[in-house]
C-alpha cells in the first residue's frame, strides 16, 4: 500500500505562450467570458409580466429573510401552510431587531419564471445578502379568491 505522498502526480497543464514562462492572463483567448447576468431567451408572453411582479414579490421575501420587512406583510401572498413554516423557520433563526436606517441590502439580482401551465408558475431567483448569493424558489398558483378575484398566491417555498 502506497502512503499519500508517494501517490503520483500528474502534473497541471500550463498555458505558456509560445514556450515563454509567463501565463496568459485571463480571460483565455478565443474564450467567450461569462456574463454577470443571465440573458432571457424565448420568454412566454404570459411570463413576462409575472417575471416583473414575482421579481417584487421575491425582492419583499428577502427583506423578510433578513429581518428588514415583517413576514405578516406577505400572510396574504401565501397559502396558510408555507406562511406557518416561514414564521417557523424565522422564529429559529431570530434576528435581533435592526436600527432605523439600517438596511442590510439584501436583493434579489434574478429572476427566472417557468410556467408549469396556464395557472402554476415556478420562479428561480438569486439574492445576493453581504456579498454572498442565495437561490429561493417559489411555486404561484392562481387561485380564486373570497370574492372571486383571481390571484396568484405562493404554495411552495425552499431558499438555501
């Protein structure tokens, strides 16, 4: 039996230029770089303005996540069963109460919708909270409401 450090090691392919000992500095040539925002392609017509209102509604969860907004804000926008398991979820993760003008900056940078039919949608979106990034996904069905109002209204929540 071989001890780790007598393992072999194959060693890491250089970029060297022209036999020169000087890396290439990135990015690569011929490399296309990689896009800071992701770019919508073949979007439904039906999605676009739920895209624009989810953004909102996502952008209002986070500031829930983080401690800026309080989570009765949203009880209308969710169905009884994922609003009980956020309030559950924040009661664990208390955050002390902010300052005034204290604002952690917490946003949502994008939104992706999927439309699932007619009625169901599944939104992917990113947050970025002090500099690190989140993903949240939520499920909107459109339901009737009490007076016969249709509504979108969000059934499934999962943020890591």
């Amino acid at each position: 039996m071989r001890s780790a450090t007598a393992l072999a090691v194959v060693p890491h392919r250089r970029f060297d230029h022209a036999g020169d000992d000087h890396q290439i500095p990135l990015p690569f040539p011929a490399v296309r770089p990689v896009l800071p925002v992701p770019i919508e392609r073949g979007e439904d017509a039906a999605a676009k303005p739920l895209r624009e209102r989810s953004a909102r509604f996502l952008q209002a969860l986070v500031e829930v996540l983080t401690g800026d907004r309080p989570a009765r804000q949203l009880a209308a926008w969710m169905s009884p069963d994922v609003y009980q398991a956020l309030q559950a979820r924040l009661t664990v993760h208390a955050r002390s109460p902010r300052r005034p003008g204290t604002a952690s900056g917490a946003r949502i940078v994008s939104v992706h919708v999927s439309m699932v039919d007619d009625q169901i949608a599944e939104i992917a979106g990113r947050m970025v909270h002090r500099g690190r990034s989140r993903a949240i996904a939520v499920r909107l069905e459109l339901v009737t409401d009490h007076r016969g109002g249709r509504q979108w209204r969000c059934t499934a929540l999962c943020w890591a």
